[in-house]
C-alpha cells in the first residue's frame, strides 16, 4: 500500500496546482451550469460528470509524458489526422448537409485530431530547425498548416477550420514569423474578402448577414442570437439566481447545454458573474503564458503558449457568438459546454502545459 500510494503522489506532482484549481473551478461552474441548462436531467448530469472524469484521466496521464516524448508524437499523429480527414472527403458519413464524420464502428470526427497534432506537428518541426530557421521553415510550417486547414473547410466546417488555422498562426507568431509577414497576410486577407465572400456556402452568408440584422429573421437564422441576447439583458447586473432563468426554464434558449450555455449563464448570473467567468479564463490563460515563458526549450515554449491562446479563442469566439457580435459558426464555450470530444481534446491540451510546467530536465533534441 505505501509503494502505491508513492506511486500515485509522483503521478499527481506532475500537476500543476495552480492551472488545475483554476481548472477544477470552472469544471464545476459548468457542471451547476449543465444542470440547470438541462432541466436537472439526470441523463445529461451524469453523461457530463462521466466526460468529466474521462476528461480529467486522460489530463493526469498526459501532464505525466515529458515533452520531450510528445513531441515524437507529433509527426504520425499530424499524418494520421491528414489520411483520416482524406478518408472524410471520400468515405466520410454525411449529416445535415456536411461531410465531417467517419464510421470506425463508431462515428469519429478527425477534425478533432489536428486540433492537437497540428501544433504538435508545428512544434517538433521548429524545435528541430531551431538552431538556423529560415524563411523556408515558415513556408513549410505554412503548408503543413493549410493541408488541413483546407480539408476541414471543404467538409464544410467553417468554425473548426478557422479555429485550427488560428493554432497554426500562433505557433508560427511565437516561433518568429516576420511581422511584415504578418502584416502582408492580413493586407492580402482583406483583399481577399470579396472572393471569399463569393466561396462561402449560402448557409454561411446568411450567418454574415443575420448577425447585422437578426430581425430580418426572427424565426429562422436569427432566432439563435435573438434568444441568447435577450437571455444574457435580463440577467441584469447581478442575474436572477441559479435555475431561475426564465428564458432558461421556458426552453426559448436553443442549445442551451452546448454551444449556448453561456446565454444562460448570464441570464442566471448577470453582468458581474460573466465578469468573474471571463476573469477566470483570462487567468488559466495567463497561467498558461508563464508556463510558456519558463519553459526550458523551444517545444514547451511553443506548445504552451499556442495551447493557452487557443483556449482563449474558444471563449472570444464563443461568447461572441452568443452575444450577438459575431457570426454563429458552432463553437462550444471551453470546459463549460457538455460534449466529450471537446472537452477532452481541451484537458489534453492542459495536460500537455501541465508536462512542460513539471518536466525540467528535457531532453532538447
């Protein structure tokens, strides 16, 4: 028993304490949060404690693998994600008009996958360059990030697509990427904005334009953002208290337990608790961006930042969408949002900052 027990507290000090408190809080905001979004269904209050646990092993499993082995990883795991998504385009099951799933014996999403193997990928490959990086090792790191970039959105998947070429940006932005680079792409994006206007899918237009008028369809497009504004108003300062949300309670908030939970968050708990929300995030990202700055190589460094401002742009995004400034591309609220995929892939995420924090000694090559 006492061998176990040593083995299990060197397990758990390669936690960090810190991130994983602030992890934990916001875990257990989303769980009153489910419930009450749910109707205190105990299908979904169980099904969301199961992907909790699940969410939170495989974390502690990964906060345990030093750096220096993930970044192994990140090769075949970038290759499998790219054969598998091919595998959607030619084989993928379609839903609802989209191609983005395939039948393994189970459906699987392989968009999920490259939300961490492409920045695994992109790591490892400056790590191995670092000693000289050039242009050319930018070009290719931008390759490796449009493959499946442009695969995702052919499915079309417009919100996931966009959220991985983010990643990808990070990686390049803290790997060196020249800021006239950077400033010549952005140029070349908003000239780029009429064609790709043009490309994008009938559905995805009218999300453009139902953001700058919900009203033109209250019933249909815009039916998403009119309900989660009103719900997140008449919460006023302070909220009307936990499952007391009428908006909430009268089903007029649409996927309340998903993609719109933080409309019902602030219906519930107001102005001053969607303050203390977005406070809460800001500080697993700050958490994040130390352990990146303390990191002792090129790998940690990046992977750590990367990780921690994707999170962030999850929450942008997200509560963006919901409040009625950006356009609904189906993005879940990070570790509030019930779903499993989602909130493994993002514990995995804080399970890799976790490593790089605990992991000193690493094996640079």
């Amino acid at each position: 028993m006492p061998q176990n027990s040593h083995w299990i507290l060197r397990r758990l000090g390669h936690l960090d304490g810190m991130l994983l408190t602030l992890v934990v809080l916001l875990l257990g905001v989303s769980l009153a949060m489910v419930a009450s979004a749910s109707g205190q269904s105990p299908a979904r209050i169980s099904g969301h404690l199961i992907n909790i646990g699940l969410a939170l092993s495989v974390m502690v499993v990964m906060a345990n693998v030093p750096p220096h082995i993930l970044s192994k990883v990140g090769p075949p795991l970038y290759v499998a994600g790219v054969i598998l998504l091919i595998g959607v385009a030619l084989f993928g099951e379609i839903r609802n008009g989209a191609r983005r799933w395939l039948n393994l014996g189970f459906a699987f999403q392989p968009s999920e996958l490259l939300k961490l193997a492409l920045p695994l990928m992109l790591a490892w490959y400056f790590q191995r360059n670092e000693g000289g990086l050039r242009g050319k090792h930018f070009l290719v790191g931008g390759a490796l990030l449009l493959l499946p970039f442009l695969l995702i959105l052919r499915q079309p998947d417009l919100g996931t697509a966009l959220m991985i070429g983010a990643s990808g940006f990070y990686l390049l932005f803290f790997a060196g990427l020249p800021w006239k680079v950077i400033a010549g792409g952005g140029m070349l994006a908003g000239a780029s904005l009429p064609l790709v206007w043009s490309l994008m899918h009938d559905y995805q237009q009218r999300r453009v334009l139902t953001l700058l008028d919900p009203t033109s369809d209250p019933l249909g497009d815009g039916y998403h953002i009119i309900q989660s504004t009103i719900a997140i108003g008449s919460g006023g300062l302070f909220g009307k208290g936990w499952m007391q949300g009428t908006q909430n309670q009268l089903d007029f908030v649409p996927e309340r337990t998903t993609d719109f939970i933080y409309a019902v968050f602030g219906e519930e708990f107001g102005y001053v608790g969607t303050i203390l929300l977005v406070g809460l995030y800001l500080a697993i990202v700050a958490r994040g961006l130390v352990i990146a700055a303390r990191a002792p190589t090129l790998f940690g460094r990046l992977m750590a930042a990367t990780l921690s401002l994707n999170l962030f742009t999850y929450a942008f995004v997200n509560i963006g969408m919901v409040s009625g400034i950006l356009p609904v591309v189906g993005v879940p609220l990070p570790l509030m949002s019930y779903g499993g995929t989602a909130l493994i892939t993002l514990l995995l995420g804080v399970g890799i900052m976790m490593s790089v924090a605990t992991h000193r000694q690493l094996n640079k090559t």
